[in-house]
C-alpha cells in the first residue's frame, strides 16, 4: 500500500528523486511541532505526503519557515505508525523559495 501510495505521489504531484531520496516543492499549509522530541511536521499543498522534520534539525530551521512559503524539500522517504512521510536530514534539504 505504502508503494502504492508513493507511486500516485510521483505520478499526481510531480516529485523526482531516487529510490528513497526524493524532492519536492509546494505551499507550506501548516507546521506543527509534535508533542514530545521537538521535531516538526509540514504539510504541504502539493503532496499528501508529510514531511517530518526530526530535532536535530527543526532546532536550525524553526523560525525560518512559515504558513504559506514556498518552499523546495529534499528527503528520504521512510514509513511511520504505517504511513509514508519524508524524513529531512538536514536543514539545506529545505530551501524557501
């Protein structure tokens, strides 16, 4: 299912990448910080995807992102709670366009 998942993604919303490393550029909608760890969450308007955004680098980049920036993301994507999300390794990954 999850491949399934990220096949649409690559098809619908125009994401390129390797196997697992992909990039993708959209609208910020939202970021929230989750309950425990200190690690973000975006979404953004061209992927149902989520991008998680782990402490280590969430502590370089909050502040510097925003609802409704542009903004390109280049990640891995990896599989959480069994949904796929693209995990950010580090703050170049996020370029606000």
């Amino acid at each position: 299912m999850a491949l399934s998942s990220l096949a649409v993604a690559y098809w619908a919303f125009g994401i390129s990448g390797s196997d697992d490393d992909i990039s993708l550029s959209g609208r910020i909608v939202s970021i929230r910080e989750t309950r425990t760890g200190g690690h973000l969450i975006i979404t953004l308007d061209t992927t149902p995807l989520q991008i998680f955004i782990p402490a280590r680098v969430a502590g370089k980049v909050r502040g510097g992102l925003s609802p409704g920036d542009r903004v390109q993301v280049r990640g891995r994507v990896s599989e959480y709670m069994g949904r796929s999300e693209i995990e950010v390794g580090r703050p170049s990954d996020i370029t606000r366009l």
